[in-house]
C-alpha cells in the first residue's frame, strides 16, 4: 500500500498554477514520480498542476495526465503537505516503461472546475448575504461548493420565509451586478484586516501567509478555492431548502 505522507515527505512542493488562473484548462509540466498500486492504479506527483484538490468544502478536479505514450485517467486529487498527489488510473500504455520525470500534458475536465467555480463564488455571496439580512456576522460550522448537495452550514437559528427571501434577492442582486472577483495573498498579522468579517475566520488553521477571495463590494473571505472572474458568470444563485442542524441549520443552493 503506497504512504501518501512518504510521498510528500520526499517531493518538492507543488507549484499550484489554479491558484493564481483557475481558467487553466491544459498545462505542460514534468511528471516527477509514479508510485504504482494493482489494478494499473498509481499515485503520480507533478512539478506544477492544474489540478484542485479536494479542500475548503470544494470537490477535487478531474481530467487526464498524458503523452503519446500513455495516458492517466485521474480519479481524486489530494493535498498532502503542500505536495499535490494525483490518484489515477492508467487507460493505456506499458506501465513498465512508464519513467519518472517525462515530460506530461495535463487536459482539465472543465465542465467539472467551472460548475465548482460558480458554485464556490455563490457561496460566498451567499455567506454576505446572510450576515447582511441577520445583522451580524453568521459563523459558517461547514460548507459544500460542489454538486449534487452544495450547502452552507451556519452557527444561526433557520431564516423565516421573508428573511429567506430577501437573502436569495440580495445574492442574485450581486450576481446581475456582474462585479469583479479578485484574490490576494496577505500576512497573518494583516488577515483581520482584509478579512475582518470572514465567517470562517474563527475555524481557520494557522499559516504565515492567506490568500483572500474579495469580491468587488463585499469583505474578503480566506479560501484556496477556484472562482469565477465576474459574478455574472454564475447566472442565477437558487436556494433549494433550509434544513435544520445540530450547529443551526443548513442552506442548500445551486447554480442555473
């Protein structure tokens, strides 16, 4: 059984290209190594990678890890300690002349990364427009910003149907504004500062640098997700059913 924690142990840092472009959908990099499993199933790690893996209530891409001798089919994407691990199953090619530092294409299944895009920006509008109809800041317990069940779980009594109702106005009013969504890296020391009115703030983990999601008019939120460039690309946020929880309640939502 292969140890991903030996894995990242001894690989260099993953250069993660969709923090910075989450538009990426191919990339040529170096395959660094493949540690193989039965089944034609093998951990591969890269130099640098399209690839997000599942973190921050956002679902992992897929796609394909390829040159002309062989192609990878990738089945879930892991970060371990800075080091992006891509588990994949082998669709053709001789794994025994499969070598560790080939020159790779990476194909990004994008129909997959662009419906968690949408989802995971909706989300945050959402998180804004919650605090905004209660009047104070709504801690988020948990979150989902993938299909088929994206929820927001908040530390709150349920919304009435007329506080329901003006959150949905509120988010998709930011959502036909088409404002602009940038992301920025900051130290600790200046996190509550651009992020003063996080709801996550109280549940993140300890780092010397964050990158903060800001969208144009709403307080920053620290995320390594992947998210849209304008809010208009998310079309229309739909509010599918609150249901009651052990922390407060849940808000589950979708993209048209």
């Amino acid at each position: 059984m292969v140890d991903i924690k030996a894995i990242a142990r001894e690989t260099q840092k993953t250069i993660k290209l969709y923090l910075e472009d989450p538009y990426m959908k191919e990339l040529k990099c170096k395959m660094i190594n493949v540690y193989w499993e039965k089944g034609g199933k093998a951990y591969l790690t890269l130099n640098k990678t399209i690839f997000h893996p599942r973190s921050g209530g956002q679902d992992c891409d897929l796609g394909w890890i390829q040159n002309p001798e062989y192609k990878f089919q990738i089945l879930k994407v892991l970060d371990v300690e800075d080091v992006v691990v891509h588990y994949c199953k082998l669709q053709y090619g001789d794994s025994g002349r499969i070598k560790a530092n080939s020159d790779v294409k990476c194909i990004l299944d994008w129909d997959r990364r662009y419906k968690n895009m949408k989802l995971h920006t909706a989300g945050h509008i959402l998180d804004y427009a919650v605090a905004k109809v209660y009047g104070r800041l709504v801690e988020t317990v948990s979150a989902n910003h993938s299909p088929p069940n994206a929820y927001l779980e908040y530390k709150a009594n349920p919304p009435t149907n007329e506080m329901l109702k003006t959150i949905i106005e509120e988010a998709n009013n930011i959502v036909r504004e088409n404002r602009e969504v940038k992301w920025i890296w900051v130290e600790y020391e200046k996190l509550t500062e651009i992020a003063f009115n996080a709801p996550n703030l109280a549940r993140l983990p300890k780092s010397e640098r964050y990158r903060v999601v800001i969208i144009d008019g709403v307080n920053g939120i620290p995320c390594t997700g992947t998210h849209v460039s304008k809010t208009g690309e998310i079309g229309e946020i739909i509010v599918t059913g609150i249901e009651p929880s052990t922390m407060g309640f849940k808000l589950h939502y979708n993209t048209n």
